[in-house]
C-alpha cells in the first residue's frame, strides 16, 4: 500500500513549456485534491475532483488544467508554464465513510513535487 | 482566498516542555484535521475532530474541536527534538468537498 505517490519529484521548466504532474492512490478513494504551497502562504486548492469523471476549481485554478479519467488517477497539466507557478505542489486524496458508528473522513498528502519555472 | 487563522507563527522551546497552538476561522467547520509538515516531505496527517467539543489524543498529541465549531486546538506534551516542523490545521465546512488550511505553525525544539 503505497498510499499517494507524485511524479516527478522535481522539474525545471522553461517559461511556456507544458507539462504534466501525476498523482495516484491506491486506497480506493473517492476524493483527490491538487494544493500548491508556496512560503509563507499555506496550502492553496487549485482544483479538485469527487469522482472519477469530475473536477471542480478550488482556489488558485487560473493557469492549470486537471483530469481524472481513473479513479485512481489525478493529472495536474500546465499549458504554458509561468514563473508565478514555480511552487511546491501536493496531490492529497480523501475518503469519507462509516467508522466505529459514525462518519469519519481524513485527507492523506503525496511527497510533493517542486517545480522551478525560469 | 479564505485561510484560516492559525497562532502562534512560530515557537522556540525548551525540549520537555508542553506546546499549544490553535486555529480559528469565520466559518463554523464540520470537521477538524491537523497535520505535521517536515522539510521536504508532504503533511502527515496527525488527529482528526469530527464533533464540537471532541477531544482526541494521539500519543502526545491532543486536538480539541471548539465548542463554538470556529476553533481548534492542539496540545504537544513533553516535546521532544523530533517534534520540530511545521504544523497546519485545516478545516472543511458543511456541503462542501474542500479543506481550508492555516498558514500553519513553526515548531523549533531547542534539546
């Protein structure tokens, strides 16, 4: 049980090259989330999905794409990459569900992946 | 974007000494989770409320959701040098899918 996993750990981008960041679960969980954090400003929503077949915008959404074609599966695509995008960014994914007679959910975070954009 | 406000910013403490920091927000929240960030890794999740008034410990650590349902709190007992990072609390309210996470809290450890 790997839990969530990003790929890449890191890149470098030039200003307007595209790229794509995946994240995957494997427990089976209905949400999944895109953040980025930069210093000093916390975790920001960029977008984020309930269901294989949707998204939905968060917060901080202008810039980035998403996709999740597979339940297990959440893809963050920049289109054409900006230094304001250089920022570390986490995939997280959440379950929500009966536990011990009452609904009990929690958010689980990938390692990251820092993206520099020059 | 909304944030909520998480205090104190950061703390230096002597190791065997008991920490506390706390959230509070605009908004009357549904569930409470607290992480902990090390440098280079994603948060970890630590303690989750889902009841105002709840109180939840996890071996040091004890979380408390405000009765109020716009606050939060986490206690650090006997802190020790591996305690040291960064701690957020983040916060979903009801009808919607989405957390919203405070700024966090910097934890230095002096041994």
């Amino acid at each position: 049980n790997a839990g969530v996993t990003q790929t890449p750990k890191f890149r470098v981008l030039k200003t307007g090259q595209s790229m794509t960041l995946l994240c995957a679960q494997d427990m089976n969980h209905e949400y999944m989330y895109w953040y980025r954090q930069d210093p000093g400003m916390g975790l920001r929503l960029i977008h984020y999905s309930v269901g294989e077949g949707t998204t939905a915008k968060g917060e901080v959404p202008d810039g980035y794409n998403v996709s999740r074609l597979k339940k297990q599966n959440f893809l963050l695509g920049l289109e054409s990459a900006a230094p304001s995008q250089t920022s570390v960014y986490f995939c997280a994914s959440s379950y929500k569900g009966l536990a011990g007679g009452r609904i009990e959910e929690t958010q689980y975070f990938g390692p990251g992946t820092r993206l520099l954009v020059l | 974007g909304q944030q909520l406000n998480q205090s104190p910013q950061s703390m230096f403490i002597q190791e065997g000494e008991d920490v506390s920091m706390n959230c509070t927000s605009s908004s009357i929240f549904n569930t409470w989770l607290w992480y902990k960030q090390e440098p280079g890794e994603g948060p970890v999740l630590l303690i989750a409320l889902y009841k105002a008034g709840e109180l939840t410990s996890n071996g040091r650590l004890t979380a408390q959701f405000g009765i109020t349902r716009k606050d939060s709190f986490l206690n650090i007992s006997a802190s020790i040098p591996s305690d040291v990072g960064i701690y957020f609390c983040a916060g979903r309210t009801s009808g919607t899918y989405k957390y919203i996470f405070g700024t966090g809290t910097r934890l230095k450890v002096l041994a």
